[in-house]
C-alpha cells in the first residue's frame, strides 16, 4: 500500500502479488477516479477497469501489453474502440451529438473510410485512399 503526491494530483495504490515481487493487480484511487490494472507474468498490463472524470472504460491489451480493444466514454457518449496487434486502432464506434459513426483506420493509423450521421442528421458514407483523400462518399439525403 502507497501514497503518492504529484504536482497534478495524489494518489493511493495497492498492489497484489505473485512470490516475490511479481505484481499481478494494482489497485489505484485518486482525486478525479480510480482503477484496477492487471499484469501477466511478464508486468505488462493486459486487463483494466477505471473510472475518471468523463466516465468509465474497460481496456483489453495483448500480451506485450498494447491495447487492443477499449469501451468506455469519451465526451459524454459510448466509444468502442478496436486495434491491431502493434495498438493501433482500425475501427471505433462511436455515438456523438448527432448519432452513431463507424470509423475504419488502415495500419498507417490514417482514416481510410466513414459510416455515420451527418451534421444534418442524414445518413453519410465515404471511402478514401491509404492517405486518407476521399475518393468517394454519399449521403441518404433525398436530393
């Protein structure tokens, strides 16, 4: 069990173990939330559940420790994010002001394609090239 102070904020943790110093869980709390980490046998964090001051997420790592998949809130709505193996995300479902949106990453991490709302509400498709230049897109508004 330890405290901590930084400049930002203190902070308490508690950390359990396997033998002798191999930490497998760490619980921590702080001012604005708190969250629990859990480790493999290399202490690399593969699990974690937190909560802050937007809400709450859950994350999903690989075993070296890069996450992979993440649900939690970001501004006030529901994301769904999903990665590759190296942590990069390639597709994240989210829900905003103006409804639900699919984006789809390539493994350059460059936007490469859009399924959503638009700003008007109306449903909205485009598909761009590995550079992330649409190349073509349509929106459901009846013309």
């Amino acid at each position: 069990l330890r405290a901590y102070k930084t400049k930002e904020e203190e902070y308490g943790t508690l950390s359990l173990h396997y033998g002798i110093g191999e930490i497998r869980m760490l619980l921590a709390a702080a001012e604005n939330g708190g969250g629990i980490s859990i480790l493999n046998a290399n202490g690399k964090e593969t699990a974690g559940f937190g909560a802050n001051e937007e809400g709450g997420h859950i994350t999903i790592a690989n075993s070296d420790g890069k996450r992979v998949a993440t649900l939690g809130t970001l501004e006030n709505a529901g994301v769904l994010g999903i990665g590759n193996m190296n942590g990069i995300p390639q597709a994240i479902l989210a829900i905003g002001e103006n409804g639900g949106k699919l984006d789809i990453y390539n493994s350059h991490d460059v936007r490469v394609g859009y399924f959503g709302s638009s700003k008007d509400k109306d449903g909205i498709i485009w598909i761009s090239d590995r550079y992330g230049d649409i190349g073509w897109g349509e929106t459901g508004k009846v013309k």
